[in-house]
C-alpha cells in the first residue's frame, strides 16, 4: 500500500487550526408513520471523515498532485498516513481532490478532506 510522502517532500502533518473530524455516521434512521423513527447500524464498522490544510510551496504542489495522480490514481488507492488526533496509523483515502489557495508568491495552502477506513 502506498504511504504518504516523506517530510522532505511534504508535511507531515494537517495544519491544527482549520483542522476538523466527524465521528463516524453509522445510522441508519427511518421515519415511522407515528411515534420515534427507528434506528439501528448501518455497518459493523464505519468511515471516519476529517479535514484539513497544510501551507505548501509550488514544489511541494507539483509533489501532492504527482502524489494524488500518479501514486493514488485521482485518489482511488488509499494511503496509509497517521491520523492527526490519534496518532495511529491508518488507511486513508481523499475524498476529493486538493484545493489550492494562493497565499504569497511560491506559497499556497492546500485543503483536503480525506475518510479513514475501517
């Protein structure tokens, strides 16, 4: 399985401030024609959604999307990385390509949202 890059190439690391994680969604919920909707599990094990951006160079640009196109095939293939709030290592996916916002000359900050596998 690929891995993400190395600190040479890339951060390591989501930038703290922006940085967002949703508990997993394993719900499935259906109306009832009359009292409290009926719940239960959706799947023994759930996607676990997070979001982030990371300050970059135009270098390390060309480096995440060689990365995202090339490695991961437009983001198909998962990754092992270390999730930010555990720091465990685990199988991870983007769940859209990167966004990128110029920040200052050679200087941009790349937003990314990825889902950890179960």
């Amino acid at each position: 399985m690929a891995a993400w890059p190395g600190s040479s190439a890339l951060p390591q690391n989501l930038e703290y401030q922006g940085y967002i994680e949703t508990a997993p969604d394993n719900v499935l919920r259906t109306k009832m024609g009359v009292g409290p909707d009926k719940l239960r599990r959706r799947e023994t094990a759930a996607i676990r959604p997070f979001s982030g951006s990371m300050v970059l160079t135009t270098t390390q640009v060309h480096q995440l999307e060689t990365f995202y196109i090339t490695t991961l095939s437009y983001g198909v293939i998962a990754f092992n990385w270390t999730r930010p709030s555990t720091t465990v290592i685990a199988s991870i996916r983007f769940v859209e390509p990167p966004k990128y916002s110029a920040l200052a000359d050679e200087l941009w900050r790349a937003k990314m949202s990825f889902e950890e596998l179960p």
